[in-house]
C-alpha cells in the first residue's frame, strides 16, 4: 500500500498542475479576448497575435482537459456492455479496453513527436517569438499523459481484480 500512496500523492500533484494550467489558459482567453474587444471597439485597434493566441489557448485547453477527463474517467465510452457486468469481468474487460486505448495514445503521441519535431527543425515563430513547435508540444505530451492515465488504470484494475480493498481514483468506478 505505500507504493499506491506515493503514486496516489503524484497523481494528486498532477491533477492540481493541470488544474492550475486550464484555469490560467482559460482566463488568459477570456481576457485577451475581451481586451481585443475593447481596443477593437472603442479604440479602432487591436492585438495583433490575440486570436493566434486564442486558437493555440484552446488546443492547450483540449489536451490538458482530456488529460484530467481520463483520469477521472469522465472521457467519452461507450459502457452498454460494461454496465451490466458484474465487478470482476467488467474490471477484466476495463484492463483489455484501457491496454488498447493506451497503445493507441501511445501511437498518436509517436506520431505527433515526429510532427513536433518537423517543427522544431523549421523553427517559425508563431507570435510574440514563441516557436510554433512551443505551443504544439502539448500533442505529444498530451497523448502521452492520457497514455500513461490509461496505464495506471490498467495497474489498479489488475490490482483490484485480487484485491478490492484498492482504492478508486477520484471519480473512479469500479
């Protein structure tokens, strides 16, 4: 138990990161977009990298929310069939279905890698000279969390399947 405490105590910390991430991306939104409402309205003027800055605000918002859905299980499913399961084999079919997602991440975080990385070796500046492959990174690392939330997933399912004292993950269903 004080493996699954010090991993609960990490995923705790993350969970508050990426909390603190979204809510920062999001009013930094909200505010550069209403400032640029203000200067276009009332002072014929604007910021020029306000909606490259938006637009690349909502991809970060998008990775980083579909981080913390995974790991509070709150991303889409399609659950018919593990509704009407009893515990064990829903858990045993949990460990098959999040095995394969994870891989699938795992994939796609490959490939965006590469993709980033095309990027870097480019090198343009997007706005205000933050690199295009700055604000893409959250691609690879994204799917690579959400991997890696599926992974844990997988640990815990296997580990409740001997033993159910195991605790959930905040949101968690067993």
């Amino acid at each position: 138990m004080i493996i699954i405490n010090f991993f609960r105590m990490i995923d705790r910390a993350f969970e508050r990161v990426v909390e603190a991430l979204l809510i920062f991306i999001l009013l930094s939104m909200v505010g550069i977009t209403f400032l640029q409402v203000i200067l276009r309205n009332f002072f014929n003027t604007g910021i020029p990298w306000a909606e490259i800055a938006s637009r690349n605000g909502v991809l970060w918002i998008t990775f980083l929310g579909a981080m913390f859905a995974t790991r509070a299980r709150q991303h889409l499913n399609i659950d018919a069939v593990t509704r009407i399961l009893p515990r064990r084999p829903r858990n045993a079919l949990r460990i098959l279905l999040d095995a394969f997602a994870a891989a699938i991440c795992l994939l796609l975080a490959k490939a965006a890698l590469k993709f980033v990385m095309d990027e870097y070796a480019m090198g343009e500046p997007l706005f205000l000279g933050v690199k295009t492959w700055m604000i893409q990174s959250i691609i690879p690392f994204g799917f690579t969390m959400i991997a890696l939330e599926y992974c844990i997933g997988v640990v815990l399912d296997v580990l409740r399947l001997f033993d159910s004292r195991v605790p959930q993950r905040n949101g968690g269903k067993s």
